[in-house]
C-alpha cells in the first residue's frame, strides 16, 4: 500500500535534465517465471506481454522518448518449431494490441527475411498503421541480433555505393563508422542512453551491440512479467545518478 506513495516521491525527485531518452529493454525471463509459479512457457510469454503496455506508460510519464523491446532473437528462431510457432503468435497478438492502441509509432527492427512471411507482413502493417500516432517511438526487435544488424548494415552500405559506381577499393578509402551508423535498424535514431535487462542475467547477449557502445546498463533481479513501475522507477533514478564519461 506504500508503493504508490513512495513511487510519487521517486518521479518527483527524477532531474528533469537526467532521463534517458531512449531505453532499451531485454524482456527476460518469461520462461522461468512461468516455471516458477507453475504454468507452461506460452503462459509465460503472454504474462510478459501484458506488462508492455504498463511499461510504455511509464516510460511516457518520466519523459523518455525512444523504447525498444527485444521480443524474439535470431538464436531464439531455433526453438523447437512449435514452441517458435506459439511464440510469434503471442508476439503478433502483442503488436497488434499496441497498434490498436493507436498512441504509439511502431518500428519492427531485426532480420525479417528469417522469420515466416505471415509474420513479418503483420509487423509491418503495424509500422502503416502507426505512422502517425503522437507517442513513444517504439523499436520492435523481432528475429534481432546485434552481429546480423551489423551484417546486413555493411551489406546494405555495399549495395548502395556499387550502384552509384564506386569500387570496393574507392569504398575501403573513405569508409567510417558514421557510413555504417546510416545502415542500421535504428538509422536515424539516437542511441540507447540505458539498457535494461530483467531476469538477473548480466550480459547483453547480441542487443544493440553497435548502439551500446556508450550506454548505461541496469540489471534488475525480476523476471520480466513481475517487473513493476517501481522497478522502472529504480532503473531511471540509477542511471539519473551516474556520470556518464562516453569514453573520455
């Protein structure tokens, strides 16, 4: 009964100069939730889905202007067939219900070509229908991984400079980080200023390794469906409280 009191006093104490305005989030721990209080995995993954839409509000209400959601990872494309099918199929359901929301502009980001045809047509119909919303921009990561995002990135640097008649060597003379940058996923975006992982586990496995270079990171010991506002609210004060150096 004390939270909403003592959650208050942590947004009214947030510096209005030191929120991050753009958040990463690793959804973790939706299967050992599930186990924990004894339901199966595809329970699991619609209890996580559920706090998605708790968690863009409270992103929304400190301020924070860019969110990206790691829902599925190319590593996560080798489950078993039916259990990768229940999944996507809550993932769907999930992206559906923020586009009809309509408060939200919607950006799949991951390697589309790798997952069924089915799915990433309805990922993409959400980007459509959100086009205009006046919220969040909200970074959909499905069928994401860092290293392909950084391959397809160079890939796609390549194809452009041959089709306007530069060499290979002509490329190898005047490429930089920032010819690479314009290629990626979240082209135009700024970069994560925090991530945040759920579930206890403490490395980045493959999200937004080019992006996170500069990041400040939060790993919280709950399991995404249990993760709270004031968890969120602990992960913004943490990040408000540090002195970011960006290398220097």
């Amino acid at each position: 009964m004390l939270y909403p009191a003592y959650e208050s006093r942590m947004v009214k104490a947030l510096p209005a100069d030191q929120i991050p305005q753009h958040v990463g989030v690793m959804l973790d721990g939706n299967r050992r939730w599930a186990k924990a209080v004894g339901a199966d995995t595809a329970h699991g993954y619609q209890a996580g889905a559920a706090n998605i839409e708790p968690l863009l509000d409270w992103c929304e209400e400190v301020g924070v202007k860019v969110v990206t959601l790691w829902l599925l990872s190319t590593d996560n494309l080798n489950r078993p067939p039916e259990q990768l099918a229940g999944l996507l199929s809550i993932i769907e359901g999930a992206v559906a219900t923020l586009a009809e929301a309509g408060r939200w502009r919607l950006h799949p980001v991951g390697a589309l070509d790798l997952l069924p045809a089915s799915t990433a047509a309805k990922l993409k119909a959400a980007e459509d229908a959100t086009q205009d919303a006046p919220g969040l921009l909200v970074n959909v990561a499905v069928g994401y991984g860092g290293r392909r995002e950084i391959a397809d990135a160079v890939r796609a640097l390549l194809h452009e400079q041959a089709s306007k008649g530069m060499t290979l060597e002509e490329l190898a003379e005047v490429i930089d980080v920032e010819h690479i940058a314009e290629h990626l996923y979240t082209k135009g975006q700024p970069d994560p200023d925090l991530v945040i992982r759920t579930s206890g586990e403490q490395r980045l496995g493959g999200f937004l390794l080019w992006q996170s270079a500069h990041s400040e990171f939060y790993f919280c010991e709950a399991y995404w469906p249990d993760f709270r506002r004031v968890d969120f609210l602990r992960a913004i004060r943490a990040y408000a409280q540090r002195e970011r150096r960006f290398g220097s």
